[in-house]
C-alpha cells in the first residue's frame, strides 16, 4: 500500500480498519467500485497513518479471486 500512485498501481479508499492482534485488514474500495482487503502488520498501518475514507494506492503482490456458484 503506497500514500502516493507510482506505475502500475490503483487508486483505492480505505473503507474499514480491523485490528488483528499484530495483524491490521484494511478494507478498501477501488474508484471502479470493487471492494478488497489488504492485511498489513500493525507497524505498516501506522507509517502509513491509515484512517477510513483516507485515499491510498494499491499493487497486488499476491491476489486472489473467489466466485460464488449457486
């Protein structure tokens, strides 16, 4: 998660910050609307100074999808 868009990166708002013990998922909301979640160490969550409707800037380095079949 970057504070400032750099190559290939997305522009994304942080929605909700859940606390995991060490662990913080940040969920965030993509300008084309699609919902994910990073998960930081809690060190990274405050460098970053994350806040919910802050603006921040996203590269996957490991990205998953999950489909829903009825």
């Amino acid at each position: 998660m970057l504070r400032e868009p750099e190559d290939g990166s997305d522009e994304a708002t942080v929605d909700r910050i859940v606390h995991l013990g060490f662990e913080v998922r940040v969920e965030l909301v993509r300008a084309d609307g699609e919902k994910l979640w990073a998960q930081v160490t809690r060190d990274a969550c405050e460098e970053l100074g994350l806040e919910a409707g802050q603006t921040v800037y996203i590269r996957a380095s490991r990205e998953r999808v999950f489909t829903v079949s009825l």
